[in-house]
C-alpha cells in the first residue's frame, strides 16, 4: 500500500530527479542520414501505397459489418457471423498494415490474460501512434478514443466498427458517459471484449513514466499490464512535445529496413479493497510495476491540456515556466529589467481600475508591452488558447520570477485580485484561479489545497492560505522555490540578475553617473 508519505516525498522529487519525458530528439550520423534518404525515396513510397491500400479494404470490410444492423443493436456486443465472419479478416489486414511499415517481427512475452481475468488491458509507455501494433497479439481489443476521431477517414470507420468508447475531452457529460459505459463494459462478464487503454494519456520519450489517470482503474476491476519494448539502434517511434513530430516518426521509421518491438504481458493485476475505493492508490501502485518492468522511474508528471505539468497535490506545475520563456522573449526583444517592470505595473494598474476589464488581446498587449503584435501574439499563446490573455495571469506569474515584488507582497495582491466581492475570504472557484494565475498554468482543481488552508476554520482567508504556503511540507515549495526570482537570458545569451535590491542599485549607480 502506498503511504502518504511516500506521495508527499514523490511529489517534492517531481521535477529534480526524473527526466524530462516530453523532449525527444533524433540524432543521425552522416551515414545514418545518407541512408535515411535512399530508404525514404525508395522503400518509403511503395509502403505507403500498400498501407492505404490495406487500409482502405480494411474499411470496407468495417462498413460491411456494420451493414443494416439498428442502431440499438450497435449498443450490445457483436456476435454471430458478423463476429466470427468479420473478425478474422480485421485483424489479417491490420497486422498486414503494420507489416507493411516495417513491424516483420512482434516479440511477444508472457500470456494475456483472458477477458474474464482482467477485462482491462493497460499498456505502457505511450510512444506514438504505432503503439497500436499492440492491438494484433492482444487480439483487436475494443480501445476508448476521442470522439472526434471517429469524423476521420478510414479510422472513424474502424472505430465505429470496434464498437470503441467514445469521449469528448471537452465535455463533462460526455466523459460521465463514458465513465458509464466503461463501467458496463468491464462488468459484463466477458459479453464484451477486453478494453485496452494507455493510462499515461499522451505520448512520451519513455524515459519515465507519467502519472497514470485513473480511468481505467475507477471500475476496480482486475486489470492486466502491458508493457512496450522497443529495442532499436535508432528510436524513431517516439512523439513528443518537444522535437520528433508525427511526420517525422512516419518518414523515419517507414525509412528503416525493418522496427523491433517486445510485447510484454505482465501478470494480472487484482486491486485490493482499498484499492478498489482509491482509483488514484491503484493507478498508482499498477504505474509502480510497470516502471520496474521497464527500468524506469515512475513519475508524477502529466499532461494538463496542452502543457507538462509535474503534481504537487492537487497544484499543476508546468516543467516549463510560461513566466520563464515570457521574460527570456521580452530580453531578447531588447527590453531591460525595469522595463518589464514597467510593463507589469501598467498591467496591474488596469486591472485595479477596471476599466475594459482583465482580459486583453494581442494588439492591447502590444501596446502595454510596448513591443509589436507578434511578440504579444506570442506571449498570449504562453497564457492562453486564444486570442485574449488576462492579465492577472501574467503579471502574478512573472512578477515573483523577476524580483518585482517578493512572494508574501505578490500573495497580498493575488488575494485581493481573485477576492471578486470583497469578503476577504476566497471560494474554491477562485483559489483554483489565483494558483492558476501563480503558477502560470490553469489548475483542474485546488480541493485539496482548499481543504487543507480552511481545516481548522470555515473561510479560506488571506492569513490562512499564506501559513499554508509558507509552512505546509509539500505547498510551501510554491513559496519556497517556485516563486522565487529566477535569472533568465539577456539578449546576447548571458545571465540578468533580477533581484529587486539590485535593480534598485543599479538604478542609484545610474542616478550617480548622471
């Protein structure tokens, strides 16, 4: 069982002990490189072609088991002909594709499970889309997509064939629904086939493994680990964040004469009764056995929308500070210390008045910024999914990071800014905000935090998060280390020193000098 206190320790070491696992660069030697090039203009080509060719007879055979069944009958399982019929020939053509770009040989270790064993498949590391080479030896399993996959060509057909589970990431019913469904699902007593999902939710250099969801682990059911191997001279599997994209993984792995992959079934995995009402307990602990079948360190980060995050609790820390890459942006667009301060103080200048409220776009920015639209359009982008950024979020994020203000004034001021009505005590909603806003990147939830600010008193109030921040053995870090003044790039390349008392001597030096 996994103590509190070993979480704790776990979160505190996120992001000075594991490796950065959405950064994945590919590195060729000239030879490498000159063989690339006549792989991917000879043998590239004519794999493609033969891929879409199975895959479009994949499709049609998709379409054609689904012909004339109701739409009630699309909810229950598949059987009869259309199963032993179809089922077969699915999975002919799909190994085929897979042999096509280059998966000859799949290396398969141990046993998988039957479905009444464990009627989830839990499969790790998450490289990219080819992991799906997995589905062959785990017998075309049903998988949970997005379901705006299922508008795509070909692969909408092939999931709505799969009878996948479909959720939509932006919609909360819809993944109550799914939650419903996967329930249902895994308790049928093998009515369905087995469900195979990547708890890590997003793709990684596999140099670590993320902090599992708990999707899979919520029905308490037993469930089976499954992990990847790929064991070749060049990685080219792997789509991150950072570096390789989806075309390259393609272009390069199809420009190899062949790719080696080891399937891995892990033994069953049956969750405890503790387990069975703590999803995050069993995530966690199925995450631990499958990092020591790999050899690697099983870490807290995630992927929150778009961005990389390690867990600190409840908090979202980005492993990369918009702050941080904001202010290296505004150094290398010429601007100096006090003229980023400046900045800020005209930023939270306006949100003080009220007048046209936080939030503004690229062009108003550029103009606070005193800088063009690109560079503000950029800085928006940091902050943002669209075209508007609110203000707050920058100025509380940037200005701890350039010794602006210390970290108990900038608490001072963030209290008041997200306290909307005055009360002097914050609700859930808008804690979750104000660390949104500190942080740099927008927290799911501060429960957690709330809970644990307000345990002896029933209001959040500005005193009582401050002690919480300051002196709690895990938050205090936002305090202690992450709210502290960094020294980011100047424009030739070297260290500023932001510290507000020596920005404050400097400005003396220069008033001496004149």
């Amino acid at each position: 069982m996994e103590s509190q206190s070993s979480r704790d320790s776990s979160s505190r070491a996120a992001t000075q002990e594991y490796p950065n696992p959405f950064i994945h660069e590919l590195k060729l030697t000239k030879a490498q490189w000159i063989k690339g090039i006549i792989l991917g203009c000879t043998l590239l080509p004519i794999r493609v072609f033969l891929a879409w060719i199975l895959l479009i007879a994949a499709w049609i055979v998709a379409v054609l088991r689904l012909a004339g069944l109701p739409q009630e009958e699309r909810s229950k399982p598949l059987s009869g002909w259309r199963r032993w019929l179809f089922h077969p020939i699915l999975w002919l053509l799909g190994r085929a594709v897979f042999f096509c770009v280059g998966f000859h040989w799949v290396k398969v270790k141990g046993r998988k499970a039957d479905v009444k064993e464990a009627p989830i498949l839990v499969v790790a590391p998450h490289s990219s889309f080819l992991d799906m080479v997995i589905m062959f030896p785990a017998g075309v399993p049903t998988v949970v997509s997005r379901s705006e996959n299922i508008n795509l060509p070909v692969i909408g057909a092939l999931l709505e064939c799969s009878q996948s589970v479909l959720v939509s990431r932006r919609d909360p019913e819809s993944r109550k629904e799914a939650v419903s469904e996967l329930n249902k699902r895994v308790t049928s007593n093998g009515s369905w086939p087995q469900i195979l999902m990547f708890p890590e939710g997003t793709t990684t250099n596999g140099r670590c493994l993320l902090r599992f969801k708990t999707g899979a682990f919520v029905p308490g059911v037993p469930v089976q680990p499954v992990v990847l191997h790929y064991p070749n001279e060049l990685d080219t599997i792997r789509w991150t964040y950072k570096g390789s994209n989806w075309f390259q993984v393609l272009f390069h792995t199809l420009s190899q004469p062949y790719t080696n992959i080891t399937i891995e079934f892990l033994p069953v995995y049956t969750p405890s009764e503790e387990e069975k009402k703590n999803s995050r307990l069993f995530a966690g602990n199925v995450q631990k056995v499958m990092a020591s079948a790999l050899g690697v360190p099983a870490s807290d980060y995630v992927m929150a929308g778009r961005i990389p995050v390690s867990k600190l609790n409840d908090l979202s820390v980005p492993l990369e500070s918009p702050g941080k890459e904001a202010m290296t942006l505004l150094y290398r667009k010429g601007l100096g210390p006090r003229d980023v301060e400046a900045a800020l103080d005209r930023m939270i200048d306006r949100c003080r008045s009220g007048d046209g409220g936080t939030k503004v776009n690229a062009e108003e920015l550029a103009s606070i910024l005193g800088l063009n639209k690109k560079t503000a359009v950029h800085i928006c982008s940091l902050y943002s999914r669209d075209d508007t950024v609110d203000l707050r979020h920058i100025y509380f994020n940037m200005a701890a990071l350039i010794g602006h203000v210390d970290e108990i004034s900038l608490l001072h001021s963030a209290f008041a800014a997200f306290d909307r009505e005055g009360r002097g005590s914050l609700t859930k909603e808008e804690l979750t905000e104000l660390m949104g806003a500190l942080l740099g990147v927008p927290q799911q939830s501060t429960e957690e935090l709330y809970d644990t600010a307000t345990e002896d008193q029933e209001q959040l109030t500005e005193e009582s998060l401050l002690l919480v921040l300051t002196t709690h053995p895990i938050y205090q870090k936002v305090t202690k280390e992450i709210l502290q003044p960094e020294r980011p790039p100047s424009a030739n390349g070297t260290s500023v020193n932001n510290n507000r008392s020596l920005l404050n001597g400097s400005v003396n030096e220069d008033k001496k000098s004149k």
